[in-house]
C-alpha cells in the first residue's frame, strides 16, 4: 500500500463524500453521483479526482465495478 500523502482541498472535499455517502448507504457512490454532487459536467472529472486520490494512498478503486471505491 502507497504512503498516504497530502490531498489538495478539492481531493479532500471528494474524500469527504465518498465517506459520508457510504456511511450512509452502506455503500459508495458512483462516478456519476460524485460528478452531480460537486456539479461537474463530466463523470471523468470524478473519476481523475478519485484516481488522484488513490495514487496518494487514501483509496482502492476497483474498476470493474460501478461503486467500486474502498476507503482505506
């Protein structure tokens, strides 16, 4: 597992949700449901945001899934 290192406030603020969504759903959210949720036009603007995320060790995105985030 990579180092965990510093996200940036957009990459925390996406964090964030993905957290609170799953505890409160019991599951994560889609690319899609993030991008509608912080109001960006494009489901890759999520997806580059939680790849972000994952190279710096706060993640695990399973790809052939559609929820497939694991906060770790």
């Amino acid at each position: 597992m990579p180092k965990k290192t510093e996200l940036t406030a957009v990459q925390a603020k996406v964090l964030d949700y993905v957290k609170t969504f799953q505890a409160k759903r019991g599951f994560p959210p889609t690319r899609v449901e993030i991008s509608t949720y912080f109001k960006w036009k494009s489901k890759n603007a999520s997806q580059e945001a939680l790849r972000a995320i994952e190279r710096k060790g706060w993640i695990k995105m399973w790809p052939e899934t559609p929820r497939g985030i694991s906060v770790l």
